[in-house]
C-alpha cells in the first residue's frame, strides 16, 4: 500500500530561511544541468520551476508501442487486496465482489489465480513497490546497501530507493516482466513519491518523472497498462504516459481535485479512503464531491480497512468480502 509521511511535508520549504532556499535551488539547478548532459534524463527537458525545490520536466510522451496497451474506463468499479493472496480455486467461475478489475500482489498470487480473474471478464493490476525496499520479497536480495536510502515511518524494515540506481531500474524491469510473464494488464508501482517524504537520498520530483518515464517505457513494451500511485506533483509531467490513478486518502487530505487531471483526461482514479484513519464524522465526506472530496466525481472510490484486506465498500453503501488466503 502507499506510504504517506503527512500533509505537513508539504508546508516544509515555507519555513526553510529564504538564504537557504535560494542555495538549494541553485544546487539543485546544477545536479539537474548536469544529469540532463550526461544524458540521465531519459529525453526529457526541463520546464519552468515554481515555487519548490525542484524544476518539474516537461510531460513526457506516451511510448509508441506496436501493442496493444489496456486503457481502463472512467467509473469502471474495482478491488484492490494486497494483504494477502486472494484465495481463488483455479476453476472459480465467480468472485466477490463482481467488479471490473482486481488490483492484486504481484508476488503472491499465482498463475492460476490470474487465469481465473481472467477467465471471468476481470482485468487485473499488479501491485509491486517500485520505489521501496521490502525485505521479504522474494528478490529483495538483490539491492545493495547504496540502492538504500531511510526508512519510511511507519513501515518496519522498508527503506525508500534510489530512482536512477542502474541496478534498482534492473530489478524494476525483471518485476516487469514477471508481470508480463503472469499476463497481469497493469502493473500498479507504489511508493514512487520518495521526493515528498524523508528519504535520504535526496530524492526530487525530477527523480521521480524521470524513473515513471522508465516504468511507464519498460510496462508498454512489454504490453503492459501502468498507473502512477498517489504522487500528485508530478501529475502534469506524467499523465500523458500514464493510463489510469490510484489514489489513497486525497479525501482525508483534501487534494482530490489535483487527481481530477486524469479524470478530465478519459482516464480513471481508483480511489481509496481509509475510515480508520479519520474521525467518525469525517467518512460521510468519503463518498461526496464537495467540501474535502471535491473534484471526485467519477472517481472509482472504494472505502477499505487500512490492511487492504479483502474487506470493501462501496458508495452505493454495497459491502463485500473477497476470501483470501489464511496468514501463514
């Protein structure tokens, strides 16, 4: 799931002294210069930057690819479970709940549980973190300790990743494949928002549009529909490579309306709100488009417990249950 370190890492540059802010730019100005010379920047140029810390490139390009690439519908209903796999025998002929399109582990579910969904009309996302270290993954032994930057809060043993490490973009790209391999439609990479976090690296907006830029290149080459999650900064820079949203708490964190790009652009927002993590009286604003939850419509919300377990509700006040399988 996304790890989000706080609204209030988005308050941080206002208080920095202006002396200081003026030699971070500068700084940052040269390494940027730099990258782009050396020929780091995948193609992209860099635009006019704000007011922030970081100069955003301009938007990059949709890849051209001889195949076909999956591009999900606006409103189209979903699920998404990444506590564990989803406990499907492989001649299921129904799920619950019956919805468009699964969001599922790209490691733990199998083959068969794939060909099943598939079987039943359902497209499927495959969920990996492509900007963290998890240390139980079945490949987490390949990154180094340079690859590594600081944990992230809240998240036990998981560190964020360096985005232009050649070998985190290798790793990436056999995750890639195995998606390609499994014939998932999507792949849906987390934690790609190292810039808006405490990551020790670091890590820019630039970083990030440049490392979407190889994902999104890697994913459509091999067939692959990709989605940016969460990151709303890099929205303008990224949304013309990128087929759908999937967004966690922008209700909660009254940002909704920056993830409305998609929307306005015939692409979808798979939104997830997570009643635990807010007062009582708040989740009325999940399902609304008004007030903190402006700019929602024709999202594709689903309210979760915060384990995404198999556990969802809808706005149409309709609850389900997917089985998955027992904690080992």
């Amino acid at each position: 799931m996304g790890k989000r370190e706080g609204a209030a890492s988005q308050s941080r540059w206002s208080r920095i002294p202006a002396k200081l802010k003026w030699s971070i730019i500068a700084i940052t100005a040269a390494v940027v210069i730099l990258a782009l010379g050396l020929g780091l920047g995948l193609g992209l140029t860099l635009g006019g930057g704000g007011d922030d810390n970081t100069a955003l490139p301009q938007p990059i390009p949709n890849t051209p690819t001889n195949l076909q690439i999956w591009q999900p519908k606006v409103g189209q209903s979903w699920q998404i479970v990444l506590l564990q796999p989803i406990n499907l025998s492989p001649d299921a002929t129904t799920i619950s709940p019956d919805v468009d399109i699964y969001d599922i582990d790209l490691f733990t579910n199998n083959q068969s549980t794939i060909d099943a969904l598939h079987r039943m009309g359902k497209k499927v996302i495959c969920y990996f973190s492509a900007g963290s270290y998890e240390p139980y993954r079945p490949d987490s032994n390949k990154f180094t300790e340079k690859d590594q930057g600081k944990g992230l809060e809240g998240w036990p043993g998981e560190r964020w990743l360096k985005l232009d490490s050649a070998n985190v973009r290798s790793i990436m790209s056999k995750r890639i494949d195995l998606a390609a391999q499994k014939k998932c439609d999507a792949i849906d990479p987390d934690n790609v928002d190292g810039f808006d976090n405490k990551n020790g690296l670091g890590l820019t907006k630039a970083d990030t549009v440049n490392f979407i830029s190889f994902l999104a290149s890697k994913a459509q080459s091999r067939g692959l529909a990709i989605g940016l999650k969460n990151a709303a900064a890099v929205i303008p820079s990224v949304l013309p490579a990128i087929q759908f949203s999937v967004n966690e708490q922008c209700v909660q964190y009254s940002d909704c309306l920056s993830f409305s790009a998609f929307t306005n652009a015939s692409k979808p927002v798979f939104h997830i709100e997570y009643p635990s993590e807010v007062k009582t009286d708040f989740v009325s604003n999940f399902c609304s488009d008004s007030g903190p939850a402006a700019g929602t419509n024709g999202f594709s919300t689903v309210v979760k417990n915060m384990n995404l377990d198999g556990f969802v509700k809808y706005c149409d006040g309709k609850e389900a249950t997917t089985p998955i399988s027992p904690t080992s």
